[in-house]
C-alpha cells in the first residue's frame, strides 16, 4: 500500500501524524514507537492506528463472503443433485476417471459441491468454496474501495459479493484468474518473471483436474500471460507446458488415478465438451433480448477496459485484449450455449467492477456499476426478494460451517443426508434388499443412489447419466461396459412417464425420447437384463448372462427430411426392431456453428408424437419395437411397436435426404 504522507486521502479517509510514547510492561520499557505514528481517520468510524487501517476492509471482506454464500436448493429427486453426490462418491469408492467415469468434471470436481453433505470430501469442498469466495470477496473489496469512499465503497462491495451467489465455484475460480492475469499484466508488477509458468501451470492443472472446461480456458489464457511477461517467449512458453503437463500427471497420480487412465480422461473430455453445444439445443424463449444484453455488457466491459489499460505498453495491451477475449468467450458459451444466463452475466458484471478505471467521476463509476447489476438480475430473472434474502445465506452458511468445521459431527450429518435421500427416492425396501452385496449401474440419471442406500457396490456405466452419452463414442463406452465381463450384475432404473399424446414415454431432459438415449447402450441393456422386481417407479434388472444375436438389415429407405416414413414389421416374435438414421450432418457450416453456439436442433416424430433428437447417435441404433419377452412390467415396457418415423431439423421446410436402415436384432433364446 505504501506509505501515505500527513492528511493524503485514501479512499474515504485521511491521515493525521501524533506522537509516540513508549510502550511498558510490568514497568520494564520493552520498546517504543516512532517519534511520529500514523494513524488512519476513516469518516465516520473515527480514529484508527495505522497497524488497524486493514480492519475495515477485512470485516467489509467477511460481510461480503457471508452475502455470497450460495443458497439454491436442488430438489432431492433430480439430475443436478444427483451428479453433485455422485462426484463425492466416485472419489470415495475410488473409481477412476476415463474408464469407470466419465463427465465435465474430473477427479477434483467433487471440491465444488459442498452440499448436502456426505462426509469428509464434503468438508473439502466447504473449505475449498470459502476459500474462493473469501478472495472473490477480498478482490472486490478491494475495487470498490479504489473507486469509492468506505460507505459507498461497502455497498459496492456488499451488492458485487450477492452477484457471487449466481457464479459456480469452478467458474469464480476462472474469474479469479483473469484478476490475477490482470494483474500480472500491469505494468512493472512482475520484477522476477521465472516463477510465473510454473505457478501458472499448477493453477491450471487445477481446474483442469475440477472441471475440463474451465480448465481449457484457464490454459489459454495463462499461456496468453506467459507470452506477455516473459522476455524469452519460447523458453517460457516450453517451461509452462512442461510444467503443466507434469502438475496434470502429479495431481492425478497424487490423486489414486492410473497413468493411462489420463489419456483416456483428456479424449472423453473432449468429447463431452463439443458433443454438448448440438445434444443440448434447446433455444431459450427470449435469447434476443438476452443476447443483446450480454452485448451491451460486453461492449461496456471492453470499454472500461480499454480506459483502464490507456497508459499501458502496446504488448501489453494486446495481451489484455486476448486475455478478455478468453473470458467473453468462455461466458458466451457458458449462458448461450449451457444456458447458465444467471452465472454469464454475474461474472461479466464482477469484471466490469474490476476494470473500472479510478478516473472515471465516482457518479460515472457508480453508473457503470448500477448498470452491471441491474443486468445481472434481469438476465437471472431473479425475485428482488431472493436477491435480497441474506438470511437465507447467513443460515446456510452458519450451518454448513458447523457441521463442516467439526468432526465429531459428520456422521450424524451423513446419516441425516442418506435419510432425506430415501425419503425422496422411496426405492421399495423388497428392490433394496435384492441389491446387497451386488455391482449395480443406476439408470437414467439418479446416481445418488448408492450414497443413499450403502451396502451394494456402485459399477456405473462410464457415463453415469445417460442423457450426457450424446456422441457415438460415449454412447459405445457405455455398451462396451455392458458386453464386458465386469458389467454390472443389477441395472436400477428410475422411470417417470408423462402422458405426451400416444403413447405414455418416459420423462427425460430437454423433451427426448428415453429410449432414444445412448441408443447403442440401450440395446445392449434390452439384449442383456431382465426385470427381476419393479415397484411404482422403479425397476430391478438382472444380468442373464446372453447376448442378442447379429443384426440383419431389414430394409433401406430414403427419403425427405420431415417425411413419414412406415417401420417395417419384426421378421420373427423375437426380434426387437432399431433404425440407423444417417445424413444428419450439416458438414462444416453446422459444426462451425456448434462450436461458437448451438448446433441445430433436430425432431423425431413417432406415430405423431414429436421428440427432440440427438443427431450424432441417430446412427447407433434407435430402438423402434420390443418383443414381449423383453417388455417388463408397467410403466417400465417399451409399449406398443413403433409405426412411422420421421425426423427434421426445426425451423427447416425441408431440403436434404435421410437414409434410415431398418435392422433386426434377434434376443436369446432363454
């Protein structure tokens, strides 16, 4: 901070100069102070010693952490509570990433969901969260008091710390990378340059062992900052990847993962990653106004910072314009693509309150900032009410810290947890019992299972929510675990139909058709299991031990997109019918357009009942029609055979031919 001279301003304060006196214990003079103390004059607060001036801002700090403590609540029976329990017991059980397990988050990723807790990975992750939020907190503190005077200063920063509820803690980690990038991009702020790829590498191994996506981005912008700083670029930039790729190997390692497994954890990644943009299409009602916004936001974003960076060296000014880059792109993705608007638009506005330079008028800056946050919650489409409920935050956080922060009381909180997850799930007890001592997958995407009814070993499927197979390499990850030796010896599904038309379907994500899921896996699970016991709303399965026969072409039709096309008949009782649907790649345009948005969202009616399609594993196989041996009980049968099929691209009046090959795949014999 430096040393301030007698009555210089320091955001809402001023320093006057006092004498010294000694200092004495017991009567015996242990030392003295300078002839002449400092101390700071906060208004309103009156007089502190100079050793105090960072009390304000640490309590103001500690203010901040409590109103951006999340909140949100996930309904117990789910996809999303599901995949956060299922990462605290795929680290516990000791599974390993790229073969048992495959999904946007890695072997660390369980460090970003605190809750509800389970056990000591969840006290990790409540350790972990407060320690992000304690420096997003610290970092904007600090920015509001460059701009304000300490009253408004702590509004400034109270209101900012709220924006944080809206942001993951993976993605605040990527934000507080930019900051430091920021940083280290200033002029003169680096004097020893050679610690920088080493430590930038190991933030990035990080997040690259959380989760892969921010992971991508924080490679790339620190390898964006190495090149900035560095004043010997190929050494430097050789040292951080070097360096990265030896953080990678040690943290995974260090972290109970086989060495090859890494190899197959970067592959799955990054189909998981380009494989989502086209499976999770569906366009949000009011993307316009939302796009807009997010312009205006970024356009006021570049602007600051172009003010900011005004007496900046040219290389480093370029280095800042890809560093922001990086990160518009990265929000981009995650509120257009992921949909995750809310968390978009928090952390655009924390960074326009971090670049806001100082010699904006204070009503200029406050402007600014009014602006970010007003965005923030239009996009979020956020009750002032839930912005406001602080005591929602303070509970939370009261409570998780007492349980996190003491051992003593973990397992009564695990104990608690598995209760309120049974009582959600309500798996008949006769189902639970028959799964003692068995491997067991869990279909299609209540993976928490298994940490609600230990007792049974968790074998899932590669990827664990069937939803997220949406490549035909993950789709085939999956099959090959169930034609393998150690395939799960019980498969429990979870089965919520909903009445669309004719007939009953399954309810799955985005209006798919649940049988139309990791279509290659599904086949196999039909060639493979029977239902052994079913309640209301769950099925057990059981390994047979027989495979399906070779599958034979049944016929070949061409025709337009849209057009009805009639399913021919089974050839014998035993067979079930699929269909391999091909030409639904829009080539270079369409994958262009996956990767900086959305691919194309794509329909399949069946029998005048309209799904939304995958079109990467159209050619996989759809199950079409289900011999009555492999049917099971109601709700959990396939129903009725499918008649005709067709499949467009929405929004398109037609143009372009689909090839759709009919198959046969005869069941064992019993």
């Amino acid at each position: 901070m430096g040393v301030l001279g007698p009555g210089q301003a320091f955001g809402g304060a001023s320093v006057a100069r006092t004498s010294g006196t000694p200092i004495e214990d017991g009567g015996d003079q242990v030392g003295s102070v300078p002839a002449t103390t400092r101390r700071l004059r906060i208004r309103y607060l009156g007089e502190l010693p100079a050793r105090w001036t960072w009390l304000p801002s640490f309590v103001i700090t500690l203010a901040a952490l409590v109103v951006a403590w999340p909140f949100r609540t996930y309904p117990l029976v789910g996809v999303d509570l599901s995949w956060h329990v299922a990462l605290h017991q795929a680290f516990t059980d000791g599974l390993r990433y790229g073969r048992d397990i495959v999904f946007t988050y890695g072997p660390l990723g369980f460090l970003g969901r605190p809750t509800p807790f389970v056990g000591p990975t969840s006290a990790l992750a409540f350790v972990s969260v407060a320690a992000l939020l304690l420096v997003a907190g610290a970092l904007i503190v600090g920015a509001s008091r460059r701009l304000f005077p300490l009253p408004l200063a702590a509004l400034a920063a109270l209101a900012f710390g709220r924006v944080l509820i809206f942001v993951q803690p993976f993605e605040v980690l990527q934000w507080l990378a930019f900051a430091l990038g920021v940083a280290l991009l200033r002029p003169d702020r680096v004097d020893r340059r050679g610690w920088l790829p080493v430590a930038a590498a190991g933030l990035v191994a990080i997040a690259v062992l959380g989760k892969v996506d921010v992971g991508a981005f924080l490679a790339a912008g620190a390898a964006v900052v190495v090149l900035a700083i560095s004043p010997r670029r190929p050494r430097d930039l050789t040292i951080y990847l070097v360096s990265l790729a030896a953080w990678v190997v040690g943290g995974w390692l260090a972290l109970g993962q086989q060495p090859l497994d890494l190899v197959a954890y970067g592959r799955d990644s990054v189909d998981i990653i380009s494989g989502y943009s086209d499976a999770i299409g569906v366009v949000h009602p009011g993307l316009r106004w939302l796009a807009g916004a997010f312009a205006v936001l970024a356009a006021l974003l570049v602007a600051v910072t172009y003010q900011t960076s005004r007496a900046w060296a040219r290389p480093r000014r370029l280095a800042l314009a890809g560093l922001l880059g990086v990160l518009l792109f990265a929000l981009w993705k995650q509120g257009f693509v992921r949909d995750h608007f809310e968390a978009s638009f928090a952390a655009l506005a924390l960074t326009v309150l971090l670049m806001t330079p100082r010699s904006l008028p204070r009503w200029g800056s406050a402007a600014v900032l009014v602006a970010a946050v007003v965005g923030v919650m239009a996009a979020a489409e956020t009750a002032p009410a839930r912005y406001l409920d602080i005591p929602a935050s303070v509970g939370q956080l009261s409570r998780q810290a007492r349980v996190s922060l003491l051992p003593w009381r973990w397992d009564a909180a695990a104990s608690r947890t598995r209760s309120q997850l049974q009582a959600a799930f309500k798996v008949p007890p006769d189902i639970v019992a028959q799964l003692a001592g068995r491997t067991v997958a869990i279909e299609p995407y209540l993976a928490a299972v298994p940490t609600a009814y230990p007792g049974f070993a968790w074998r899932p499927e590669p990827v664990f929510q069937s939803y997220s197979a949406y490549t035909p390499y993950l789709d085939e990850l999956n099959a090959d675990l169930l034609r393998s030796p150690d395939r799960p010896e019980r498969i429990l599904r979870h089965f919520s139909p909903r009445t669309s038309g004719t007939p009953t379907i399954p309810h799955d994500v985005n209006a798919r058709n649940y049988w139309f899921e990791a279509p290659a896996a599904t086949l196999e699970r039909l060639c493979r299991y029977r239902e052994i016991a079913a309640g209301a709303t769950w099925q057990l399965l059981a390994d047979t031990g027989l495979a399906c026969g070779p599958s034979h072409v049944i016929s070949t039709v061409a025709a337009a997109r849209g057009e009805a096309v009639p399913v021919p008949a089974a050839p014998a009782t035993g067979d079930i019918v699929i269909v391999r649907v091909h030409g639904l790649d829009d080539g270079l345009v369409g994958r262009v357009r996956s990767t900086l948005w959305k691919g194309p969202e794509w329909q399949a009616t069946l029998d005048g009942v309209r799904y939304r399609l995958v079109a990467a594993t159209a050619g996989d196989g759809l199950v079409l029609s289900v011999p009555a041996s492999a049917q099971g009980s109601v709700p959990f049968q396939f129903g009725n055979p499918i008649r005709t099929i067709s499949i467009r691209q929405r929004g398109s009046s037609g143009g372009g031919e689909l090839t759709y090959e009919f198959e046969a795949v005869p069941l064992p014999s019993p």
